[in-house]
C-alpha cells in the first residue's frame, strides 16, 4: 500500500474494526464503536487511504511490532506504524485521539522528526498534574469558556519537548502537541462555532458570548483544535467508504473477515489513487464516481 502513494503531511492513526461474530480468540468486543465486534486493525490513513495497518490480537503480541522501551504496546504499535513515513524529504505529523496520546510516544516520535498532535486523557502518562481539571488547577470554581493554558513536558536542549494544553470548550479539553503554540501570530484561527447547548457545563458564560438569537458565531480557537478536528478523520473517511460497496460475505471461516477487509482497503485506495491521477491535473477532473469505478472494476 504504501509503495504507490505518498501522503500529505498531516495523517491520523485510528482503529479499525472488522465485523466478525464468530469464535476467535483474536477478536475484540468494543460497545461505543459501529463495528462492536471482531477483528480490530491499528491503521495509518491519510484522507481515506490506508497508508499503513498492524493487526491486533487479544492473545497475541500484534506481528511486527518491537517492544520500546519506556512504551505501552499500544504506543509502540504506533510508533511502528509512523516509522514506514520516514521520507528524506518530507516532515510528517501524525493526529490520534486519546487512546494513543502519552507524553513518552510523543518524545519518541520528535526524535526521529516526526510530530503528533491529539487529544489526551488526563490520567495518561506523564500528563502535567497542574493541567488535570478538578484538582490544582480549578479547585470548586468553573472555567471561563475558551479559557487556554499549556505548559511544555520534558523539554531538554535541543529537545522542545511536548506541550500539554487545557481549553475550555462545552467541557474541559486537554491535548498534547509538538507541532503547536499557544501563544504568537498562528496560535488561534478564526472558524464558525455552533452554540452550545443551555445545559453545558458553562451555559452561563455562552449566553452572554452568543446572545438570546445566535447560533452560530465566528469565533478563535487554538489551530491545535482546528488542525485536529479537520485531520484526525483519515480512518473514518475510508470505514465510510468501505461500508458503501462492501465485498464482506456471511462465512463461517474466521479468516475470510479479514480477506474481504483487505479486498475493501485496495479497491478504495486504488479508487483514491486513481482520483489524484486525475485531479493532480485537473480539478474535479476524474472520469469515475467511486460507484462507478467499483463496477468497472467487476
């Protein structure tokens, strides 16, 4: 997959799940996804192309991932996954969601030149204890809405270490970063913003942003927030298509999942890669919706 495509610069690391209900010991059950049983994948996309994956297992070490030093399994899954964008000349920052965010993956990562940027949960590893909500830093008092503070985590010379951020959206959010500022020119971007509910944890301070009539209102956010939201998506963006023209048949084989979800994954990156050939040149100029590609295909 990766040997034909090079991707942009920003991509997302995600899970994917392949629907299976049968007996495995390979197979995971995950109530809040769409897909809450089978086969699950660690995945690297970029808008839709899966670049790179790992297969993971309940029973076994997940194949061809190194433990690390200092790295949960999960993070070295993920830096396993982000040493296949070594490119001489190209620099790469990866987006993740809290499952895989920790101050330790994201030293890791800088080192070898590559960035990372995502939300995290405040119990991660290494999360600055001041930044935790409920604790030092709020006490009994609430949070102005878009209140902003960061503080830099494991910063050495020639090291910038990674920036542990807090901002007060609907509910309090905390993320990490190495490829962001809170402060400075291109620390904020300007975007429109819905309003929140009236039952939202600063309800008070919304009404007097927005006022009694609107709804949407252009606002600053940190470009941290605005990056994440328009690039975390690369997974979902190809499970969408998938779940289109599915190939997957009703089987008893516990292998034959995984078959026709790598049968899915080439046919949506050869669409993609066939759509960039087209709009390399021209815009908008690629002959084939991406129903009629899968038909030509057949």
């Amino acid at each position: 997959m990766s040997k034909y495509y090079t991707p942009q610069t920003n991509v997302s690391v995600d899970e994917a799940m392949i629907h299976f209900y049968g007996h495995s010991r390979d197979t995971f059950k995950m109530l809040n996804k769409p897909i809450n049983e089978g086969y699950k994948a660690f995945c690297l996309a970029d808008r839709g192309y899966i670049f790179d994956f790992r297969m993971a297992s309940r029973s076994e070490p997940t194949p061809g991932v190194e433990d690390i030093n200092n790295l949960s399994s999960t993070s070295s899954t993920v830096f396993s996954l982000a040493m296949s964008l070594l490119y001489k000349y190209k620099v790469f920052t990866i987006y993740m969601d809290n499952f895989f965010c920790n101050i330790p993956l994201f030293l890791k990562l800088r080192k070898f030149g590559i960035g990372a940027c995502g939300t995290a949960r405040q119990n991660s590893s290494g999360f600055p204890e001041e930044l935790r909500v409920g604790k030092t830093l709020t006490g009994n008092q609430k949070l102005d809405y878009h209140f902003l503070t960061g503080t830099k985590v494991g910063a050495t010379v020639g090291n910038g270490g990674v920036l542990a951020i807090l901002w007060m959206d609907n509910a309090p959010v905390t993320m990490l970063t190495t490829v962001h500022n809170i402060h400075g020119s291109k620390s904020h971007v300007t975007t429109d913003r819905k309003r929140p509910r009236d039952t939202s944890s600063n309800a008070a301070g919304v009404r007097q942003l927005y006022g009694p009539n609107e709804f949407v209102k252009p606002l600053s956010i940190p470009t941290c927030i605005d990056d994440y939201n328009q690039f975390m998506g690369g997974i979902d963006i190809a499970d969408q298509y998938r779940s289109y023209y599915t190939t997957q048949l009703i089987t008893r084989h516990n292998w034959l999942p995984i078959f026709f979800w790598l049968l899915d994954t080439a046919l949506l990156n050869s669409f993609i890669i066939y759509r960039e050939f087209f709009n390399s040149r021209v815009k908008d100029s690629c002959p084939f919706s991406h129903k009629e590609f899968n038909i030509e295909v057949a």
